[in-house]
C-alpha cells in the first residue's frame, strides 16, 4: 500500500472512532514520518513508539 493511501485510510479509520478532531495531527505526523522514515526509525527505539515525544523532530 502507498504511503499516502495508508495515511488516508488511518484518518478515515480515526474519524470513524471519534477521532475527527484529531485528525489534522495525526495526517500531518503520518506524513512527517512517511516523508523521511528513516530518521524516525533512528532515533525512535521499539518501546518509545508508542510514545508522540520521539516523533517531535
């Protein structure tokens, strides 16, 4: 799946569980991430993934 198509359907899925007002925030961390992934995967260890700090580059 494209990045892009799976960041839509991530946006649609949080509208449908009563995300709607989140879900400018989370369309532009999953387009941050998606644009350099690499350098998510660098600094973000397994356990911090969870966690939205690790992603404020």
């Amino acid at each position: 799946m494209a990045d892009h198509a799976a960041i839509h359907e991530t946006v649609e899925a949080a509208k449908e569980i009563e995300f709607a007002h989140a879900t400018g925030l989370i369309n532009a961390i999953l387009r941050k991430v998606a644009k350099n992934p690499s350098k998510f995967r660098k600094k973000c260890d397994k356990k911090q993934l969870t966690e939205l700090a690790c992603l404020s580059a």
